[in-house]
C-alpha cells in the first residue's frame, strides 16, 4: 500500500540528489554525497568553512557522528541533509542554522515511529527541552508545506507566572549577583598584577594568557554593552584611544567592528575602567604579536624577517643565533617568535648520506644534530612520529610527542617540504576561510589584525595528544585558534558545565558564584538607564537599530520608573515670567486642551495618558511633531532652533559633497527629505521672530503650511509654506559632480604635478 507522506519525501530527496551541491563538501573535502555524515558548507562569500553532523544525535567521542552506526534510519539519513540544505539558505547566524539542524536531527533520532506519525504530544514526551522544540517550529512547518506530515502545533499551555512582581523578578535573573563583578574585579587585579600600563609584563613575572583574556572580554562587557561572543573576539589590535573638547573631560574609545547589521563605530567605554582596559589591551597589544606573525607568514611565506616582525623584538639570546639576513623558514621564525629555547637541536640527514641501501635500525649514524636556528630548506628531518625515538625530529619541532602518518612513503622529508605541507594543512583543515576569522557571530576580521590572536598551546594547554576530540594538531604553537573559539571558552570558564571549576573557583572563591557574559550586557544597560541616559543613546552604544529591543536589556525597578511618571506628570515649577509658561496656561484655558511646556514650545499631547513616543532627525526633538506648539518671542526656542539650523545645514553640505551621492539611493532620499524640513526649520524662525509675541504657531505637514493663532483675539492665520523642489535641486548637483569629474578626472594628479612646474599634457 502506497504511503503518500512517504512517496512525498521520496520524491523529494529524488529533487535533491538531482542538485549541484557545489555549497557542500564530505570529509576530506570530497564532494558532498547524502550517505556522508558529516558535510561542510563553504560559504560562497566569505571562505567560512562549517561542519555539519548528520548522523543520530548525542554520539560522543573522537570519531563521533562518522561511524556507520551512527547513522539515522532511511528516509530519514537524507531528510537531515535536505533540512541542511534549506537552513544554511536562510539569513541567519552560523550558530543559529546549526542550532537548527541539532534540534531537527534530535527529533528524528528520538521519535518513535515515521515523521508522518508525530504529533504535538508525542513531541512533547520526547522531554526535548523548550529550546529545542521552538526550533523544531520551521522544520515541522517546512515538512508540512512538502507534504512530509500533517501539521502539527507546538504552542504549549503557558502556566507561566505573569504577575507583575513575577516578571520583574524573571528580568532580575538576567542581571549578574554583584559579588561576581566584584570577584571578576579582584581577580583582574590578581591576574595582571605584573603588568604595567603600557601592558608589559615586569621581568621574571609571567601571566596566564588564557585568563587574562577572559578577564579582558568581561572588562570591556562591564565597560561597554557590547555582545561579548560575537564583537569582542574580532576586536583590531589597537591602544585604547580618547577624545576630548577643549580642557573638557576625556572620552575613551575602541575601534569597534559592528554586528546584527550595525555599523562598525568608535565605541564609548566608560572612563571609570579606562585605566584597567588601558593596561589589558595594551598587553594583548604586545602579546599576540608573535601569533599576528605567523599569520603574515602564512599569508605570504616568502617576506622578509623586516616584513614579519615589523616592531617585534626578538630576545636577545635568540637574536644572537639568527641570521637575518637569510630567508625565514617555518622553523627558523618559530625559534625567533621563543617556540624553543636557545640551544635546542634536532636530527638532520648528514649531506651526501644515503638511506636506501641501510636498514632502518643502523640509520642513527647517517644524522647528526643541527640547532633549529639554523635549519635550511633543504635539510631534510627523519620521518619519526613518536618524541620517544632517537631520530625524532617533527614531534619535536610541532611540540608533540606523537604525531599521526603525515608522510608515509617516505623516509625523510626536507623542511621546505613540511613548511609547504604545514601552511597548506591549516589553512585547509584548521581553518579554511583564512586569512579571515569569524566570532560566534557573523563579523570577521583578518587574523593578523586581530587584537585577540591566539596560539594554540596558549589557548589548549599543554596536552600533547594531537587529536583529543578537536583537530588534529590544533594544540601546537603553529596553530592560530579561531577567533570563534575564543568566544565560546568565556562561557565554559565563567559559567562551566559538569564537574569543571570556574574561574572563580581557581581564584579561591565559591562554586556557587558564577556568571554568563550576556548578564553584563543587561547590567551595563540597566546602570546607563539609572544614569538618566537616552534609550536612543543606550540603543546605539548597544550597537542596535531598533529601541524597543534595548527596553528588555533594562531592568531599573518600578519605584524608579514610577518616580520618572511622577516627574513628567508633576514637573517642576517653571519661571511664571516665561512667555512660555504664560502660553502654557493661557493655551489650556481658552482651548481646555492639555498642555505641557517642552524645550522648545508646548505639547498638546496628553501625557497623563499617552507618553510621547515622538523622534525625528533633529536636535530639537519635538520639532515636526503634530502636537507640538512654538510661541512667537520665546527667545531660548529661538535660540536652539537657530544652533539646531546651523548644525542641519552643515549635514546636508557634507552629503552634498560625498562622493556617493550619486550612486546612493538611500542618500538621494535623505537629502530631499532633510532639505524640506530644514527649509520648514527655517521659516519657522522666521515666524517666531516676526509674529506677535504670544502667537501660537502649528506647522501642518499634510497641508505643507503654518497655522498661526493669537489666543487673546483667537485670530487664525495660515501661512503657506513655499517648498522648492530639491529633486530636482539634487539632479542639478549630480550632474555637476559628473561635469567636474569629468574635466578633472584626478585633481590630486594635476596638483602634484603643478609643485613640480608640470601639467597633465606634459608627460
């Protein structure tokens, strides 16, 4: 008997084997087949390789989800791979497509019976975890619309708490128990005890890099509300920069690289943990450095020493080996950037030796010792993969004690052989989109600007076991780590999962504290709110677009806010000589309208009731708003509105002169729009100067015209307001731009070449 929900997805997967998986590779970078249980989709822009499992979910292990039993029953085993397939299509973080194929793949390895047979409660049973069943939602919806199952709905009874001291106190969990910050503080100063300012490190002291680093990304948490996995990883290497006006007080910031589509920014810290930040990124400014070589190394193995090192100091002892003069090999630089100690040697085939004829166990006498300052391309290392044995020579230079089959068909290998093979190894199996790196989030940066640049056995430790459960040789010195992985190391070592201390327990302090990095984002949004900063100006610091994401960072408690409502409900006593004030009264008497006085006039919006949730693209705020009044003769409107015409005018002539004027649509649009309001600012002070004082003035934007009203005799004047027309205005500017272009195609030329008595026809 035909089952239709299976005939379905047989034709399905028929429609998707029959695609170019050009996207997707199998292991080894093979060609993706559906029986592989592990693919790796290769971004088409940007080189990121990511790994897929496919196989029964929870397998655990070395060789976990590439085993022949860990595969999950047919249709099944290609249904994942098609969920594969439309996922990695969607417009969402990395780790979100990968959080959704788990979940998918969770399911099917725990459902009892076919797909077409589930329903909402036996979903349910499965005890999947609430996170895990919400991104089930479009795998079910997406098998529904195929035809693969009836649709089910996953909206389970909410016995949710929604009282109002239930919800507040839900919103507290997010912010962190103060003892952890005030830990986190101490054991900063514990950690970075021996670094002076400029972030060296005082001599015979060391520091552990790996805490330092989770130290610095809470620092900068605590100082900035930033998304710690995703932004902090892909920090530039910089020093901590300030700006201020005049002998006002200094503003700190970092060069930020924006994520969630937000622009990259100067970013404000605050400047009470600017000296701690000062200290800390100067010394992953000096630190990292040897890594940040390796990856210009990489990049192009045959620079110069001058081209690598840069400003780097080699010690003096290791210095004194080198020969600086000669090209730089694998080796050679690691012993310049302190991989060995001065005098270590490793076994190189004598010149002129011959092995083919000699048995493997009277090979010792044809290599003799050579210090590793001093390898040449052409010598060649015996093919040893255990430290233990006589003639070990790679284990020990890639700091292992045994090593896989790298070259199994030979007997030596010469260094410039290992250095192609090594650069090629990593740049393929360790991380494929180098020279990029990317957080957890989407933003990359290239590794060899990155502030936080990691070796391997900086950020692993000191295990020499070459697999582990990672990737093979990530653990040695010539393995950059990803700058993801950096991200996901802070949660393991403030929050840790199972038996793991935290860094709060290594620094002598109770298991019971802990801390994820997300909670100093909502701390950090909470402290700029009780600091009576603007939501507009906590969304931008917060690197958002959308204000109403950032009130659910903001956890200030109710008698804060009610204190707020009681301030705009009951305001301060103004000056009762103002005009504005006078208007105020005079305003609510004639017309029974509610009336508030503002920076820059009087509202008639009820405010008791509805909250003004007004914003425009000016410095004074209320201006355009249809409840918004101006009195004639209020000179301190007057005066904001003539700074606020002056600072308008010089952004349109910026945009005026931008060189993407013309190519920007979005641009095109601002400048109209801004040119009318600005032309609508303009005349409004104009009527507020030369109207009767007292005069009520309204601008109505449907209308394009000013309602003027004189409350004594309630006297009503319109005044037309007479708009040129900026688009056409903005084609007249383009195609100035195109004419000059095109009689001065390269004014920075012509300019050079007039300093020396020339011109563009001497040539």
């Amino acid at each position: 008997m035909i089952n239709k929900y299976l005939d379905r997805l047989e034709s399905l997967i028929s429609l998707y084997r029959e695609s170019e998986l050009i996207q997707f590779e199998g292991p080894g970078g093979k060609k993706a087949d559906f029986d592989d249980l592990i693919w790796h989709h290769i971004d088409p822009n940007t080189g990121r390789n990511n790994r897929y499992l496919c196989g029964i979910h929870g397998k655990k292990g070395r060789y976990s989800g590439n085993l022949s039993s860990d595969t999950l029953p047919y249709p099944y085993s290609y249904l994942i791979k098609i969920w594969v397939i439309e996922t990695t299509n969607t417009n969402l973080s990395v780790s979100e497509k990968k959080a959704r194929t788990s979940a998918a793949r969770k399911m099917l390895s725990r459902m009892d019976g076919d797909l077409y047979v589930q329903s909402e409660s036996a979903v349910r049973s499965l005890c999947l975890g609430s996170r895990t069943v919400d991104r089930l939602r479009p795998f079910f919806d997406f098998c529904a619309d195929k035809g693969l199952m009836r649709k089910i709905d996953l909206q389970g009874v909410d016995n949710r708490d929604r009282t109002g001291h239930a919800s507040f106190d839900k919103k507290l969990e997010k912010l962190p128990d103060i003892s952890a910050v005030v830990a986190l503080g101490n054991i900063f100063s514990t950690v970075f005890e021996h670094v002076d300012e400029r972030g060296t490190v005082l001599p015979g002291k060391d520091v552990n890099i790996h805490d330092a680093m989770v130290l610095t990304f809470t620092l900068l948490s605590l100082a900035s509300p930033n998304r710690t996995s995703a932004e902090i990883p892909v920090l530039p290497k910089q020093v901590l920069q300030s700006h201020s006006e005049g002998d006002g007080e200094p503003v700190y910031f970092l060069n930020w690289i924006g994520s969630k589509g937000y622009k990259n920014n100067r970013n404000h810290v605050l400047s009470a943990l600017a000296e701690s930040i000062k200290k800390a990124v100067n010394f992953f400014f000096n630190a990292c450095e040897p890594a940040r070589i390796l990856c210009r190394f990489y990049e192009k193995p045959s620079e110069s020493w001058r081209r690598l090192l840069g400003d780097f100091e080699i010690e003096k002892e290791l210095k004194k080996n080198l020969s600086l003069t000669q090209q730089p090999n694998l080796f050679t630089l690691g012993y310049a950037l302190g991989f060995y100690s001065v005098d270590d040697c490793v076994p190189v085939l004598k010149k002129g030796a011959d092995l083919t004829s000699t048995h493997a166990n009277h090979r010792g006498r044809f290599f003799e010792y050579k210090p590793i300052f001093s390898l040449r391309p052409d010598d060649q290392l015996s093919i040893s993969y255990s430290k233990k044995t006589k003639l070990s020579a790679l284990p020990y230079l890639f700091g292992y004690t045994q090593l896989p089959k790298l070259f199994a068909d030979k007997d030596v290998v010469t260094v410039e052989e290992v250095q192609k093979w090594w650069v090629s190894f990593y740049r393929k199996k360790i991380l494929p989109e180098f020279p990029f790196s990317f957080s957890n989030g989407e933003s990359s940066i290239k590794l060899k600007n990155a502030m936080f640049c990691f070796l391997g056995g900086w950020f692993y430790g000191d295990s020499k076991n070459p697999g582990g459960g990672g990737k093979t040789l990530q653990k040695t010195n010539y393995a950059i780590v990803p700058l993801a992985s950096l991200g996901s190391s802070i949660l393991t070592r403030l929050c840790p999962h199972g038996g793991d201390d935290s860094l709060f327990v290594d620094y002598g302090y109770s298991s019971e504290i802990r801390l994820t990095p997300n909670q100093l984002r909502h701390l950090t949004n909470t402290l700029a709110d009780l600091s009576d900063i603007p939501v507009e100006i906590i969304t931008a610091w917060s690197g958002r677009k959308n204000s109403e994401q950032t009130h659910t960072y903001i956890h200030t408690s109710d008698d804060v806010k009610a204190s707020r409502v009681s301030a705009i409900v009951n305001p301060p006593e103004f000056d009762k000589s103002s005009i504005r004030t006078y208007s105020n009264e005079q305003l609510a008497t004639v017309t029974n309208l509610p009336a508030s006085i503002t920076s820059t006039g009087l509202c008639t919006q009820n405010l008791h009731v509805n909250p003004c949730n007004y914003l425009n693209d000016f410095v004074s705020q209320c201006f355009l708003c249809p409840e918004a009044c101006y009195i004639a003769g209020d000179e301190s409107a007057i005066e904001l509105f003539e700074k606020d015409l002056g600072f308008q005018t010089a952004r349109l002539e910026s945009v005026t002169d931008n060189i993407r004027l013309s190519a920007s649509s979005a641009m095109k649009k601002w400048y109209v729009i801004h040119s009318r309001n600005v032309r609508v600012l303009s005349m409004l002070i104009d009527l507020m100067k030369s109207s009767s004082v007292g005069t009520t003035i309204r601008y109505s934007n449907k209308e394009s015209e000013f309602i003027l009203i004189d409350l004594s005799t309630m006297l009503i004047k319109k005044v037309a307001c007479a708009l040129p027309d900026y688009e056409e205005r903005l084609r007249g500017l383009i195609e100035d731009k195109v004419t000059n272009s095109k009689t001065d195609t390269n004014p920075q030329l012509r300019s050079l070449l007039s300093s020396f008595g020339l011109n563009n026809k001497d040539k």
